[in-house]
C-alpha cells in the first residue's frame, strides 16, 4: 500500500457511491473518451469487476456493504418481506438490520450521505443522511443542524420516478436537478464537517438505467447518458482531488451492475399455473390458500410455505427437501423463445450463512441477462414488459480503488474489510 501515516486519527477514506453502475459500462465509457479524468485515475489505481449480493438489489447489496456480512448475518434479504401469519408486506428499514455498519464498530468518525437502506437516521459519530426509501427529510438526517442546511437549499432526497413514465423530457430536469443538490450536498459536508470516513452515494444513475438503459450505450436518449456521465465524471475527478489533498484513500463502488431487459418473468404466475400457489384475490398475498406450497417475493425469492414456520403453512418438513429439488428441476425448465431464463438456482443453505439465514428464501433464482424476475401476483401473463428497461446484474458491479489493490474475486462484502485496515 502506498499510503503511510503517523496517527490512526489521521487517516482517512474517501468512497463515492455509483448506484447501479456496471464495471463494463465504465470500460466502454472510458474507451469512449466520455469519461476522461476517471481514466485517468485508473492509470494509478485499479478499477475491477466485483460480484454484488445475493440477491442483487440495492437494500441487501448496501447492507452488506456497510456490514462486510452475508444477509444471514445481517436479516436484510429484500425490500419487502411479509408477516408469516397474515402474508402482509412488510418494508424492513434501517432499524431492521441486525449487524452495527463496520464504522460503528470501529468508531470511525463518519460522514455517510445517501446510502440506500439507512432510513431512518440513525445516531452515530458524525453525520448521517438517508437514502432510499427515506420518507422524510428530518427523519433521515442526523444530527437536526445537518437538516437545516439541507433543507435551505432544497436538497432532494430522491428523484421522481414516475415522470420517467409520464414525461421524460420533465425526469431528465429533474434528474439532473437532484444530481446537482447532491453534489451540492456532498461537496458541503467534505468541506465543513470533522470525519475520517466520507462516504457519499450517487443514486441518480440506478434510477436512469432502470428506465432508459436501452440508451446507454446508444439510441433515443444517449444523450442524456452522455451528459450525466460526463458530469458525474466531472464530480469524481473534483471528489478524488479532494481526496488526494487529504492524502486519503480514494474508492468509487457500485452495489450491482445492470444490463437491457428481454423480458420481465411472473414467477408467482409460473407457481399458479403449476399448482404450487392458490389465490383468492390474485391481487393479494395475503388471500393466499391453505394448500398453496410456494410463493414468491422480489426479486426472485422462493419460500416453501411450511407448517409451524407460516399461519397456512401446508408443506410438512418430511416432504421440504422433495418439494425443493422438484421445483428447481422445473424452474430451470422456462425458456422465453427458446432460451433459459435462469442462470443458477440456489438453496438457501449454499447462499446464506448466519444466525437469520432462516430468514431468507428456500430457493433464489438467479437469472440470465436479459430476463428480469418479478414476485408481481397481480400478472396475468406469465412474460411481459412494463416500464423498466435495464435490470441488476450479479456479476457486473464495479469498485476502484486509487493504489493498486492485490485481489481477486471481489465481492461487496469484501469492501467493509478493505476500507477498515486503513484504520488499524
């Protein structure tokens, strides 16, 4: 490692957070020219390709990121869970998380910004602001003095999704007005706030790839792709200078990758049409029937409705692991124009370690690029396409680091170890 200190209390880190932005988007951008002052960082430090979670969202993939845990370690499997005796949704939220983030741990003064799945803020050493799904400003920021400064200059907390349906031309102003609040924000708090670890994230980019990622890399509205990476590049390059003048540790991460939608899959219509799931509101989980074996939750979970573990449960232990292999024989059978839509199929043990592996699903799918996995009961079809037009990719996230890190096979979880031996 080329960085040296006297005191513990003088080091310092530096990650910027890019939602969402694959390791081969970043090489073709590069290529390109678009993306020149992070290209040139590289020439320093390594960028490398990194797994993400599993599953591959963004509230496990941060969880684990912030905890260096597996999600049976830290309890957070998805965006939703429900209640095992009503099948109600649930959202868990950063008080749900059962492992302390690293910093707690190690009692890093921290400046954390817009970290998905951190609502609401919660009290730590320095300053935290929430990110997705934060639902009230004040309640996502910590201390109440770091709100009064957000709030005077309209900081945004997140942008509105739905005009990417309704009007793009009116979610692309407000994209980039919420970027600018952002950086706003984040160039803010490096400058006026006492930390060792600063950790700000770009949510921006998740929130354009899911809509328009059919662009990314040409067509309708390359342009605006251009533009945003241009001044996220911009950003970065200003972030890093920063760094480096600190003579800290620099690191942009990505908690997955992203790739173009062939189509979206119904796997709770695949567990209708094949008997395995009954409703009576096709609608509603929670009008599920007695005799129903299986369901689904986002992003590709599969739960094996089990006596004692669920208020219908109706699939006795005896016949758990049976049911199991039978359904992953047929899972991997669905084919979308002649081609197989899943990648691999997990059981839960092989995937998830720790006292909450319980927690997880008995099954994850993961899927091939292309085809986007759903837990919707309310389709009628069993393919189809709606509004997004790129998905998580598992294997396509991305970390840089400015000196040239020896490893491989990186993951997500391997980041909060990494950062946290610069502070030994």
């Amino acid at each position: 490692m080329i960085h040296t200190y006297r005191k513990q209390k003088d080091r310092k880190v530096v990650i910027i957070g890019l939602d969402g932005v694959p390791y081969t988007l970043l090489v073709n951008y590069i290529s390109r020219g678009l993306m020149p002052q992070f290209s040139e960082l590289c020439k320093n430090g390594k960028l490398l390709r990194m797994n993400s979670s599993l599953p591959e969202i963004s509230s496990v993939a941060w969880s684990s990121f912030m905890t260096g845990k597996n999600p049976g370690q830290h309890g957070i499997f998805g965006f939703m869970e429900i209640d095992r005796q009503s099948y109600e949704y649930r959202f868990p939220n950063f008080t749900s998380l059962k492992e302390r983030p690293f910093w707690e741990k190690e009692n890093i003064q921290t400046v954390a910004l817009n970290i998905p799945q951190t609502y609401p803020a919660m009290p730590i050493h320095g300053v935290m602001v929430s990110g997705f799904v934060a639902l009230d400003l004040k309640k996502a920021t910590y201390p109440e003095r770091i709100f009064d400064y957000l709030n005077k200059i309209n900081y945004k907390i997140d942008v509105d999704s739905k005009k990417a349906v309704e009007d793009p031309e009116a979610f692309f102003i407000d994209l980039f007005e919420t970027f600018s609040k952002r950086k706003q924000a984040m160039e803010y708090l490096y400058d006026n706030e006492e930390w060792q670890l600063f950790i700000g994230t770009i949510t921006e980019t998740d929130r354009l790839h899911h809509f328009f990622f059919d662009s990314a890399e040409e067509g309708k509205y390359f342009h605006v792709f251009e533009r945003f990476y241009t001044e996220l590049d911009d950003f970065i390059g200003t972030m890093a200078r920063k760094a480096a003048k600190d003579n800290a540790v620099f690191l942009t991460c990505s908690d997955h990758g992203f790739t173009s939608i062939k189509t979206e899959v119904y796997l709770n219509k695949w567990l209708i049409e094949n008997g395995y799931l009954s409703l009576n509101d096709r609608k509603k989980l929670s009008t599920l029937v007695n005799n129903s074996k299986a369901f689904c939750l986002d992003p590709s979970r599969i739960y094996i409705n089990l006596e004692g573990k669920y208020g219908k449960g109706s699939v006795k232990n005896s016949d758990y692991e049976a049911l199991l292999s039978e359904l992953k024989e047929k899972l991997y059978e669905i084919q979308f124009e002649g081609q197989n839509i899943i990648n691999k199929i997990y059981f839960n043990r092989e995937i998830f370690q720790g006292m909450y592996a319980s927690m997880g699903p008995d099954l994850y799918l993961l899927p091939n690029y292309g085809f986007d996995l759903k837990g919707s009961v309310s389709a009628d079809t069993l393919f189809g396409i709606k509004h997004f037009k790129g998905m998580h990719t598992y294997d396509d996230a991305h970390l840089f680091v400015s000196y040239l890190l020896q490893t491989e096979n990186i993951s997500i979880e391997h980041i909060a170890e990494i950062i946290a031996g610069h502070f030994k």
